[in-house]
C-alpha cells in the first residue's frame, strides 16, 4: 500500500522524472532528456525542471523554446546563477546582444 501511494504522488513522480532526465542529459540524451523535464513540470512545476527542459533545448538548437524555459527557471528562482548564464548564452546565439549583457550583469 505504502509503495503504491508514493508511486502515485506527484511530487515523488515529478522527482523521479527530473533524476532519469539529468541521468539522460549527462549521457548526452538530450531528446529524451528533454521529454523527462516536460513530464516533471506537467506534475509539478519548479526551478530545476525548466532550468534542465531549458539546457536541453539548447543543446539540441531549439533556442527561443530554450530561453523561454530558462526564463521560467529565474522567475521561480531569480537567483539561479546557472539559468541566467544558460539565457544569457542562448541570447548571444540568438543576436539578442543587450539582452545577453543584462543578464551577465544580474
């Protein structure tokens, strides 16, 4: 009983979720990676999801799709060092120089 309601917990589902989608990043299965951060974030949205959904866009060249999720990542955590450097690479690939600079300089 108690192994099935974990299973059916968003939470736990959302987690698990983003831990295979970083195992698949890390592997340099960004497609399916990307697939794994946009099933997390249709359970639970967060920070980490769509900085991940985000990373994995990019490598894959799906830039405006990329900056979007990251810009997602910074608005539930404005801090997030690693989304604002992310964005700010996809903003230079992209031509969008001042944007770029805005987001080197937070």
């Amino acid at each position: 009983e108690g192994d099935k309601s974990r299973q059916k917990n968003p939470l736990v589902q959302a987690l698990l979720h983003v831990k295979w989608a970083s195992f698949l990043q890390k592997a340099g299965k960004h497609d399916r990676a990307e697939e794994h951060f946009a099933s997390s974030l249709a359970l639970l949205p967060s920070a980490r999801a769509y900085f991940g959904r985000g990373t994995c866009l990019a490598a894959l060249r799906r830039r405006r799709e990329a900056a979007e999720e990251l810009q997602k990542a910074l608005q539930l955590s404005p801090k997030m060092v690693g989304a604002l450097v992310n964005l700010a690479g996809v903003q230079l690939a992209l031509g969008r120089w001042a944007d770029a600079e805005l987001n080197c300089r937070k």
